[in-house]
C-alpha cells in the first residue's frame, strides 16, 4: 500500500527543515510582522532568565510598554525559549518553532485528507496548501496562528483514535489544553472544530461516539484543572493572578451586535471576513464558488456519487469555516488572525474540489510528483529560500 510519504521523503525533508533553520540563524531573520517581532524577542528575553519565570513574560519596552505581559498565557514562548535556552540564537529560535509547526500542521492535514480520499489527493493538498496567499504572508511567523492550528489538528486525530481504543484518551485533552495555553480564550476555535468532527465523523472512524463524548468532557476537566494550575505558579511568581485581569482585558470591552442594534457592525464585520475567506485561501476557495457554479446542473448527482468520508470530509471544512465566520462577525474585536484555521479548513476542501473539477491540474501535479523526488518537500524549501530573500510575494489585505 502506497504511503503519504516515504521514509526517504521525511529524511529529506528533517534535512531540509535544518537547512532553513541554520538559514534563519546565519541571516539573522526577523519578520516585519509586529507580534511575531515582538514574541521572538520575548521568547529570547526569557531565555536570559531563570526558567522558573517563564510562565510570566514582561513587556519588556517592546511597543513602549512596560509590565507583565498578559495578552495571551505564555504558552506560545514554551518551546521558542527552550529552544533558546539550549544554544540556539534567541529572536530566530522563535521562528523556527514557527515553522516547524507550519509544517506539522500541513503534514497532518495531508495525512487526513489522504484518509478520507487517497494518497495522491493528500500529496495534491500538501503541495497546493503552500500555494495560497495565506500560506505566503505566514510562512515564517512567530505568532499563534500554527501552534493553534497543529493544537487543532492533533485532537482531531486524538477524538478518532479514542473511538476505537481508550488507550488514545490522552490525546485530545493534552491538544485542546497545550491550545488553551497558546492563546487563552481562542481555544474555542479548536472546541468548536471538535466537536464537528465528532458529529460528522469524516474520517468514518470506528467505536462508539460516547468514548469521544467522554474524551471531550475530559478535556474540559483537565483544561479547568490547568488553569488553576497555572494561576497558581503565576501567583507564586509575580504576586499576581494571571486569568482575573486576562478574562478582564479580552472580555470586558467585548461587545456583541445584533442584527437589530448594530446591524452595520455585524455586515462591516462579516464583509471583513469574508473578503478575507476568499483571498487568503485563494484560489482554492474560489475554486469552491466556481466548480459549484460549473455543476450546478449536477450539483446533487455528484454529491451523492462521492464516498461517504469524502463528502463528510467537505461537510465538516465547509460547516466549520462558515461556523466560525458567522459566530466570530458579531463581536466587537475581530482580526483576520481569528479566521486562520477556518482559512485551511476551506482551502483543503477547495483543494480536493479543484483537482476534482479540473482533473488535469491533478494529473500536472501527479506528473510532476513522479518526475521530482520529494516534490512537496522541495516545493516547500523553495518557497522558504523565496520568502527568506524576497520576503511575502504575496500582499495581505489592510484593514
């Protein structure tokens, strides 16, 4: 049976992730993105102190603040700190923890999507991923949005391998708790995911639902066990509670328009979305809008024709990024940052459709595989060597 990837392929790849590795350290990297400048030179900050303090980050001067820092739990630092605290240069140790999570979190869903379909089709989607606007303005970060969405994935796979033996049951909680560490509040983002896939089942994944039900109580258990935790070890550090004044500064200016009062909020902020739902993950998630459109005629006939896991498959990347988008539009705080996972959700589906659609895009892709050893990993490094001398080839949208 023919594999997602062969062991010469990952050999080739871990050989090509330390190349742009040592690549980042020679050149002395740093991204013009602000928060991913600011947690790299945090993460190196910390690195110079004891590890007892790493739990309580400053600001450090950084944007002219001062302080602790308490946008987020610290989370997001843990493995760029230790990384530098092992040798490494501090600010790009960041970044490679970046990338190295970029690649995990395409890594995983070329292996999802390769269940649910075939093995060509997850090759298909872990070449074209790297395609899209989105893949290029956040190819080398060091910011939340791939820890969240490997956080994500992992207890996806977690809640389908609890299905079938409770050995996995540890999975999804460590995923789902390692997300409410990252980045607080936003771990509803991967619950939200969860539980989707546990209702679609994509994947057609044996055992019974109740196992998964459990996990998921699990996760809220360990994820509220954590959390005192963590509040506790920040106390002991700073003197200070940490998640009285988080809940205070991400909840309490938050607001929620209604589609009676604040109804140009709501449509300003689902305009904001959606524009950007539609160029980050392009052209993949126009490709969604334009075979819809060239089968309108059949649209059901073909729905009915595809294998159960693969019209789940859609299912569950449609339902969840339209989800996200509609539950995010009312609030008051919003970012294009919010919709990064829903933007892959989509474009994976947009992925498997166009290849479906336009089959010689498939079979270009296919060829290309055969003749090119390695074709996602050597895509991938020279994509990397692009954006480390050329810098984002592609523009994001301004707010």
């Amino acid at each position: 049976m023919r594999r997602l990837l062969s062991a010469r392929e990952i050999a080739i790849w871990a050989v090509f992730f330390l190349l742009v590795s040592i690549a980042l350290v020679v050149t002395g990297f740093t991204s013009d993105d602000p928060d991913s400048a600011l947690y790299a030179a945090l993460s190196a900050k910390l690195a110079d102190g004891p590890a007892s303090h790493w739990i309580a980050p400053e600001w450090w001067g950084h944007w002219d603040m001062e302080g602790l820092f308490r946008e987020h739990p610290a989370g997001v630092f843990t493995l760029p700190t230790m990384l530098a605290a092992a040798g490494v240069s501090g600010v790009q140790a960041a970044y490679i923890v970046g990338i190295g999570a970029g690649l995990a979190a395409l890594l995983i869903i070329g292996t999802l999507v390769s269940r649910a379909t075939s093995v060509d089709e997850g090759r298909l989607a872990i070449v074209l991923l790297q395609l899209m606007p989105m893949a290029s303005i956040f190819r080398i970060r060091a910011n939340h949005e791939y820890p969240m969405l490997v956080c994500l994935l992992i207890a996806l796979v977690g809640f389908d391998a609890v299905r079938r033996s409770w050995r996995w049951v540890w999975v999804a909680p460590l995923a789902l708790t390692a997300g409410l560490l990252v980045k607080g509040v936003f771990v509803v983002i991967p619950l939200l995911a969860a539980g989707f896939w546990v209702l679609i089942n994509p994947l057609r994944a044996p055992g019974s639902i109740w196992r998964a039900i459990g996990t998921g109580i699990a996760s809220l258990a360990l994820m509220l066990g954590v959390a005192l935790i963590y509040d506790q070890l920040y106390l002991h550090v700073t003197g200070e509670a940490f998640w009285g004044p988080y809940w205070g500064r991400q909840l309490a200016p938050l607001t929620i328009a209604s589609p009676v009062e604040g109804g140009s909020t709501l449509g300003a902020h689902l305009w904001f979305y959606v524009i950007r739902m539609a160029w980050h993950p392009a052209p993949w998630s126009l490709a969604l809008v334009a075979a819809a459109w060239r089968w309108h005629g059949t649209l059901a006939e073909r729905w009915r024709s595809l294998a159960t896991s693969e019209r789940r498959g859609l299912l569950f990347c449609v339902t969840f990024a339209l989800t996200c988008v509609l539950a995010l539009s009312p609030a008051s705080r919003f970012a294009e940052r919010y919709i990064f996972s829903a933007n892959y959700a989509l474009a994976t589906a947009g992925v498997i459709v166009a290849g479906r659609a336009w089959p010689g895009l498939a079979r270009l892709v296919r060829r290309l595989d055969d003749r090119i050893p390695a074709l996602p990993a050597v895509c991938w490094l020279v994509l990397m060597l692009l954006r480390l001398t050329l810098g984002p080839l592609l523009p994001r949208i301004s707010s």
